[in-house]
C-alpha cells in the first residue's frame, strides 16, 4: 500500500493551517496598528451640524499614539444620502467613516425609494456620540411668543417653516407637530440647521424647527425667539425654553442621535477601538463640559446597543411617516 499520499494530504493541511494562521495574524496585526494613515470621517451637512462639532472637539484626543490625522468632510445634500452612499460604498477598512444624525438609516429608507445603498446591508453604527433635542423658533418680528399663539397663527394664515433638509430632524419634529396639533405650514430645506437659522434670523423664512445646540446661542443673544423644544425634558443648554408638551402638545416627542457609521464588514476590533477611544475622549472634563452646555449628552455606545436604538428609531419613525403619509421622492 502506498503510504505517501495521507503523508502529503497531512502536509498540505499542515501548511494550510499554517498559511491561514500567519494571514489571520497579518490582519489582527493590522487591525491592532490601526490606524496608519489619514482618516476621512464625512458629515452629510453643511459645517455646523452638531455630530460635526462634537467629532472636531474630541479629534485631538481620540487615537493620540498613533498621531494620524483626520480630515472631517462636509458633503451636503439629499438629506445626508451623499455623503452616507460614499461611505456605504468605500472600503470597510476603518479609514472611511460618516458621522451625523441617525436619521441617515433611521428616518430616509423610509422617506426616499431610490437609496442608492442599503442600509441595513451596507452600513453598521459604531457608536452613538450624543442625543439631540430641535428647539421650535421664530424671527422676532413673526407676532407669536408661546406655542398656542404659534399654532392659532398656523391656523389663520400661510407660514413657512426651515429645517437643515428633507427628512433631517427638524423636518421630522415640524411634521409630528404638525400631526398631533391639526396645523399645516410649507416646508423649506436648506442644507443643515445653520443656514436654515441664518435665513430665519433675516426673516427670510419666519419660522423653523432647527437644533438647539445650533440656535440657542441666538435665541440668547435676541435674534431669534424660540417657542420651544422638541425632546421629552428641558435642554441644559437653556433650560428656560419649555418641552412642546408643556407648551400644550400633550405626549409630544422628537428626540434624535448623532453617530459614527462605517460600511457593513467593518472590522469589529477597529469598531470597538474608536467606542473605546471616543468613550475616553468623554472623560476629560473639557470636553464633557462643552458637550452639556451645548446640550450634546455624552454617551459612547456599543456597537450592539448602537444597533438596537437604530432598530427601534427605524420602527419608530417608519409609524410617523406612515401616519403623516411622507414622501420625498
């Protein structure tokens, strides 16, 4: 009996193992030296937005051994589809990585029937950095001061109201406020809150439903007068500004998230170094202090919860659009 053939298969096997052994190491290797160049992290908004202003804050602190730099990119339009499909179609490799507000997944699949990704297939939230609140405001010289004088004016006469863009947050709450109170106004897109904010402040548009960390400041300093916010508890920021449901939209609530999403085959080492660095980036009482004030709640989520709360905003938000029978294309 010939002997040599279990010999050589057993050799083989050998030097498969062996070969799969060194290319597994090869990638845990590369993954534990990541990262070795330049990061691009795009934002699907004008500069502004607040996922933008807490990734620059941190930007310093996150991966300070490796001394790489990040390069934050500002591609704007189509309610943040830009710049989440560039991201859906790049190299899952840790060096291509959108950050913004959920909606991207959450609300726009549900919105938009030709999404040149996928999703649920092609995109996996890393970690959830903050939530976000919309504040309701008006240019000063709109003839409201309180929410049932906003609603009555609604009601007798045409309005228009800016959000940062079709399906965002903003356009989102105006339109469950709109829902539960029986009001109907126009909607204006721009291409994220500050611009929107910009043309409500020169009465361009008279009114707008647009993030808090971006407009309180102005609502301080007198040149826009807010009615009030959005999520279910007071802002931080100014807690003087009522929730929509003690202003007398009873049950009313429009809370957001603004996360870190990388294309889907992401490797899980590198998704949980960037929560890890980011959740110890929040730790350092300046940023943390910058983030509250600015009504941006550090948080630094798993992967796996960061996927749950996608989940279930994804559900929840698919009832609203259903109700409000909400199309964008």
């Amino acid at each position: 009996m010939n002997r040599s053939i279990p010999r050589r298969a057993g050799a083989v096997a050998a030097a498969v193992a062996t070969a799969t052994a060194a290319l597994l190491a090869s990638s845990l290797a590369a993954a534990q030296a990541y990262p070795t160049k330049p990061i691009r992290i795009l934002t699907g908004f004008a500069p502004g937005a607040p996922g933008e202003f807490v990734m620059r804050l941190v930007a310093d602190k996150v991966f300070t051994a490796s001394k790489q730099t990040y390069v934050i990119e500002n591609r704007p339009g189509a309610s943040g589809n830009i710049a989440t499909e560039f991201v859906a179609k790049s190299a899952p490799d840790g060096y291509t990585l959108f950050v913004g507000t959920d909606t991207v997944v959450t609300v726009n699949p549900h919105i938009f029937h030709k999404l040149a990704f996928n999703p649920a297939e092609d995109l996996v939230p890393i970690t959830y950095l903050t939530s976000t609140s919309q504040t309701l405001v008006c240019n000063p010289a709109v003839p409201v001061s309180n929410v049932p004088e906003f609603i009555t004016l609604a009601r007798t006469q045409p309005i228009n109201y800016a959000s940062g863009g079709a399906g965002v947050p903003g356009h989102i709450a105006m339109e469950l406020f709109m829902s539960m109170t029986g009001i109907s106004m126009t909607h204006v897109p721009y291409k994220g809150p500050a611009p929107a904010m910009q043309d409500v402040m020169a009465g361009v548009v008279p009114c707008g439903f647009l993030a808090t960390s971006v407009v309180v400041p102005q609502v301080k300093g007198g040149k826009i007068k807010a009615l009030a916010v959005s999520s279910a508890n007071r802002s931080v920021m100014a807690p003087e500004i009522p929730t929509a449901r003690e202003a007398g939209v009873p049950g009313y609530d429009a809370t957001f998230g603004e996360f870190l999403l990388a294309p889907a085959g992401t490797p899980a080492t590198i998704m949980r170094q960037w929560q890890e660095e980011l959740a110890r980036a929040f730790q350092d009482p300046t940023v943390r202090e910058r983030m509250i004030t600015n009504d941006l709640p550090p948080l630094a989520t798993t992967a796996a919860d960061s996927l749950t709360r996608v989940r279930a905003e994804s559900a929840r938000w698919a009832k609203v659009v259903e109700r409000v029978k909400l199309q964008v294309d």
